[in-house]
C-alpha cells in the first residue's frame, strides 16, 4: 500500500492512498514537495505525521478508513489486521501504539 502526497491544482497538497490490495509493502510517497509542506498535508487529511525526512507513522484507523473502500479483495480486513500484527511484531510502530512506521520516499533527489 502506498500513502501519495502530491502537489495538487489548488495551494494544498493531495494526499491519498493507492495499491491498497499490496498489503505486504507500506510506504509514503511524496512529490516534490517540502519535508514540512508533506507532515502538514498528512496530519491535516488525519493520516499521520512525518518524524523525519526518511520515516512517517500512518494511523492505522485513518489508513484502514481510507483504503478499505478502493480494496477489491472480500478478505482485506483481515488482510489489514495481518500486516498490522506483522508490523507491530517488527517494532514498526509509533509509540502510540495507533500508528505504523513507513519509509519515505521522494521524488526529490535530496
């Protein structure tokens, strides 16, 4: 599953999520914008928040409710709920315990 935050037509970035049936690799992807102008975008669509250049945490309750509706699998709930277990087996997750660590990756070459 892939966590978009992209310049958009209007003064604010878009955020959305996208391959939401690959529930076997997280990651967000950010466009060409800045570290700051990528966490406001996150926090302000509720998704989560950036820690640094390189890690984001998505909440896992917003994640779910933003991609369960694109899925096209019957049994993605419980799909979900297996990456979730998987991630918080690893330490993947913030120290809400709501929230799930994420690699960034930009567009940016740095």
């Amino acid at each position: 599953m892939i966590v978009e935050v992209v310049g958009g037509a209007g003064p604010a970035p878009e955020v959305r999520v996208s391959s939401v049936d690959d529930l076997k690799h997280l990651h967000l992807a950010v466009g060409a914008l800045t570290t700051e102008e990528a966490d406001e975008a996150l926090r302000t669509a509720g998704l989560g928040r950036l820690a640094d250049a390189d890690t984001a945490f998505l909440d896992v309750a917003a994640l779910r409710a933003a991609a369960e509706p694109l899925a096209s699998s019957g049994d993605w709930g419980q799909q979900f709920d297996g990456m979730v277990d998987h991630a918080r087996s690893k330490g993947w997750v913030g120290d809400d315990g709501a929230s799930l660590q994420a690699h960034v990756e930009t567009a940016a070459s740095g």
